[in-house]
C-alpha cells in the first residue's frame, strides 16, 4: 500500500483508526502535547498564501521525520509539497490547505 497524505490529513484519519485500535490511541496520545505545538506555531506564525515558508517547512520536516519520503516546491510553489509513505496498492491521496 501507497500513502500520500500531508500531515493535517493524518490528524484527521488517524483518530477514526484509533476507534478501532487502542495502540493507535496510546501513540496519538502520548504524541498529543508534541502535535499541539505544531499546530500552535503554525496558527501563530499567521503566514498569508503562497507565503507559508515557516509553516511548510516544519510540516515537512515533521512528515520526514515520521517516514516519509518528501517532495518540496511542486507545481512550481516554494512551498508546496508531497509526502509518500509506502509502495503499492493501493494508493491514498489527501489534499490539504492552509486557510
């Protein structure tokens, strides 16, 4: 199996799998002050589109650091980017933004 998925997406999926798996819990949990930071550096970084330098970075070195394998500046954006994780089928895309 193939994953791309960006790391706000992972926030998002990864908590529906934990209802299913309490080790998914126990991981996101003792994870939770450590994604709470991240997400308040992003929120108070406050960089306006096109723009998100700080913001982008820190997501992709979070995403490397966790495994994936990361492409940056795609589509001719400095800051945008995609993460890989895995080979195979089937492949997962997740879309995510800053607004």
């Amino acid at each position: 199996m193939k994953i791309t998925v960006t790391f706000a997406a992972a926030c998002i999926l990864l908590p529906t799998a934990a209802q299913a798996d309490d080790g998914i819990r126990q991981f996101l949990a003792g994870r939770a002050e450590h994604d709470v930071q991240v997400a308040r550096s992003i929120f108070d970084w406050a960089e306006v589109g096109y723009q998100e330098v700080k913001s982008s970075a820190l997501l992709q070195k979070e995403l490397a650091t966790a495994g994936f394998k990361v492409e940056a500046g795609v589509a001719g954006m400095p800051t945008a980017f995609v993460a890989n994780w895995g080979k195979g089928e089937p492949v997962i895309g997740i879309l995510a933004e800053f607004d």
